[in-house]
C-alpha cells in the first residue's frame, strides 16, 4: 500500500532534502537484464517473468521518487518566484476606494461644466464635451495604472 507523508522544512532547506530524498534511492542492477535474457535463451520463461516483474517494481520506485523530489523542486521555484514579485494585492483599490474615485471624478465633471466660458450654446456643449472626455480618460488611466 502507497501512502503520502509530508513534513515542514524550511524553504531555504527544500534543495537539499531533495538531495537526501535522491541519496535515498538503491539503484538496481542493470545487469539483471543480462541474466534474464540468457533465462529466456535456455527456456527459463516463467524465472524471467519474475525477474522482470521484480526489475520493473525497482524501476516503478525510483520513477515515483524522482516525480516527487520533481514536483517538489518546481513548487520550491514557485515560491521562489513569489518571494522576489512586489505584494500586488496591496497595491489595488478596494471597492470603496474605487467608488470615492469615481464620485471624485463625477464632481470634477460638474464642476468644469460649470466653469465653461460663456459663448454659443454649441460651443458651451463642445467644450464641456472635451473637458468630459479629457476627465474621463484620465480617470480610466489612473484605474488601469492601479489595477496594473
């Protein structure tokens, strides 16, 4: 029966417990495969199927071993990785945040409509169009500079 252990270790430690992990493994003989192929020549079917079925337990071991000291270096480049990236999650609004700003940038608009100089209606509307947009637009960079 297989079973899962796990235990804590320092990150700094996973290399080299991956090291002991390794140390660990009894490689076999591969001149077993010689033996079983003068057992097949001289008939020894069924002493050659148990060398092999034997040969290929060993062989089953250490792939499970090496999947396991594998994955367990990838999840240590993983957290690594993670280390040395700045804690983004900080950096981004909450919802209140976000909701202030838009109520900044809504009164903001307002008030340029308010402060558009005088002239033809169109060219009241115009202006107050532009400024819109301009405010708009800076608003949606700042947003994505922040969610970035």
């Amino acid at each position: 029966m297989e079973v899962k252990m796990q235990y804590l270790v320092d990150l700094e430690d996973v290399p080299k417990e991956c090291k002991v992990l390794l140390d660990g493994i009894d490689l076999p003989e591969w001149d077993i495969l010689i033996d079983v192929s003068s057992l097949i020549s001289e008939g020894e079917i069924m002493n050659s199927v148990r060398e092999l079925e034997s040969f290929r337990k060993e062989l089953y071991r250490i792939d499970r071993r090496t999947a396991d000291v594998s994955y367990i270096l990838k999840g240590y480049l993983q957290a690594k990785s993670a280390q040395n990236k700045p804690n983004i999650s900080a950096e981004v609004d909450t919802e209140e945040d976000q909701q202030e700003n838009l109520e900044r940038n809504i009164r903001n608009c307002q008030n340029s409509l308010k402060n558009v100089e005088t002239g033809t209606p169109e060219q009241e509307e115009e202006i107050a169009l532009r400024e819109l947009t301009e405010m708009i637009k800076s608003g949606l960079q700042t947003q994505i500079k922040e969610t970035k």
